[in-house]
C-alpha cells in the first residue's frame, strides 16, 4: 500500500477509534490524543507487515486509552467537586435498533457507570457489547487469555444491567421533561417538572473548580427543587437556550452574551422519570463543545 493509502485507511478507521476511545476516557480531548497518538505509531510501524490493519489500530488505540485511563483515575482521585464526562454533540447512524445502543453507550449515566469498572474491564466490554468484537480478538487486544475476557465482561455487563443505565426513554418525552426543566428555569415555575420527577432523583455538576457548582450531588425531589428554585432560576433565566443532542440523547446549552454557561443532560429510569440532572459549567470542558461525529 502507498502512504496515502495508508493515510485513507486510517481516515476510515478514526470515527469508530474515536468513538472508543470517548467510551473508554470520558473526554473528547483524551480521545482525540489516544487517536493521535495510534496514528503516529501507525506512521512508525512496518505496515507491510500488518496483516489486518483494522484489528492492529484497535489495539493500538485501545492499549494507549488504558494507560490513559489509569492516569486519569489518579488524577480524578484529586478533582474538586464531582467529575462529569465531556458532554458532545452525537450523531448516530444505521437501522434503529443500533442508533438506539449506540445512543444508550454515549449517555452520561452510562460513562459514569464505566467509571466504576477497572480499565480492562471498561475496555473488554464496551469492545464487545458495543463493537461487537468477538472474544477471541478482545482477549488478544489486552493480552489475556480468552477465558479471563470472558469473565472481565461478564462481571461489566452484570454492573451495567443491575444499574439499568442503558434504557432509552422515547423521544415525545424527552421533549416534555426540556419543556418543563426550561418554565422552572427561566419562570421559576417548577410543578410542570415536579410531576416528571424520579422518586430517586439527584443533580450533578461538574465546575472542576473553576466556577461556581455544587459540590457534591444533591439527591430527593425537596432538594433538587429547592435548588433549581433558589439558584437555577435567578442565575439562568435570563440565558439563551439551544436544545442539542448530548451524549446520545436531548440536552441544552445555555448562552450568556455569546459564550457556553452551561450544559445539561438529563438521566431517565424504567418509568421514563426524570432520574438524573447532569450539569457541566467546567470551562475546560465546555470549550470543544461543538459539532462532532462520535460513532
């Protein structure tokens, strides 16, 4: 193959490594590093002795995001207030059902849910059960025996099924839940959202403290409430509002004399209630809040 061959079969394969990569980091900018970094080793290799280039930048790409991700968690361990995924814009593709596993693999509930797994557990399922790799060629992308990444995504896909984090609620009502969250937001009204509320309901954010936001989540209806009434209310309703697909699902940024205030995605449980309100004020994160293909 000539160098620009080799340069366009990358191009094919950077979405579904990006894609990955996002799944495994939790961020947009570690995953394009990862990436970045599987191309330059790509660059450096002997590729004529690659017999399967796909299978050799999956690896490749997945080998950089562990050790990425083990750094990350030390770093976390020291984060101020709580950690939240770099929200992004998702496109998704394909017949339904896949657009639908797609979109319940890139919510916010589900990344912080991978959090809790180990790196090779995060990596073995989603390469399994998101990317539909066969066993074998997991095992052999983190170097274990096929018996041992068996095991690794049994124990993931028990943690992911028993947290129910993969349910996508219809679309109808995700647009009744944005309505209601904007009248308590801009009007201070908050009984339209009171009735789509979880009994579990909690709100997060994410200032990584730089800005202002709760430090800890807040759990209940009272307190959630009270909140969105005494803080939400006079800090927001003022602030322009674009509704966008975040994380596989509907969102809103809120605009304040041209630059990204906030980001807010929103969890949902069996019952199509609202469960979780996930708030990203984190500059750094808000940033490279723009359009983007995560496959």
């Amino acid at each position: 193959m000539t160098a620009a061959e080799d340069n366009r079969l990358f191009a094919q394969t950077a979405p579904m490594l990006t894609g990955l990569a996002y799944r495994i980091l939790g961020s947009r900018a570690d995953a394009e590093d990862a990436v970045q970094d599987t191309f330059l080793k790509w660059q450096a290799a002997d590729r004529a002795g690659i017999d399967n280039p796909g299978a050799w930048l999956t690896t490749a790409c997945t080998r950089r995001c562990i050790d990425l991700l083990r750094s990350a968690h030390r770093t976390r361990v020291d984060y101020v207030g709580d950690w939240l995924p770099e929200p992004i814009h998702a496109e998704t593709t394909g017949q339904p059902e896949e657009q639908l596993s797609l979109a319940s693999s890139l919510s916010t509930a589900f990344l912080l849910l991978l959090e809790r797994l180990t790196p090779k557990e995060r990596a073995a399922y989603l390469l399994h059960e998101i990317f539909d790799q066969p066993y074998a060629d997991v095992a052999r992308i983190l170097d274990i025996e096929e018996a041992a990444c068996r095991k690794l995504v049994q124990r993931a896909r028990s943690n992911v099924e028993q947290a129910k984090v993969r349910h996508v609620t219809p679309a109808e009502q995700q647009d009744r839940l944005l309505s209601a969250f904007e009248t308590a937001l801009v009007e201070g009204r908050t009984a339209p959202l009171a009735a789509l509320l979880s009994e579990q309901i909690a709100l997060h954010a994410d200032g990584g403290g730089k800005v202002s936001a709760v430090a800890r989540a807040l759990h209940g209806r009272d307190a959630v409430l009270g909140f969105i009434e005494s803080v939400l209310h006079p800090a927001c309703r003022e602030d322009r509002w674009m509704f966008v697909d975040l994380n596989g699902s509907r969102g809103v940024i809120l605009e304040r004399e041209g630059r990204i205030e906030a980001a807010m995605s929103f969890g949902y449980d069996e019952d199509d209630r609202l469960r979780d309100i996930y708030i990203m004020r984190n500059p750094d994160k808000l940033a490279r809040l723009e359009a983007v293909k995560i496959r």
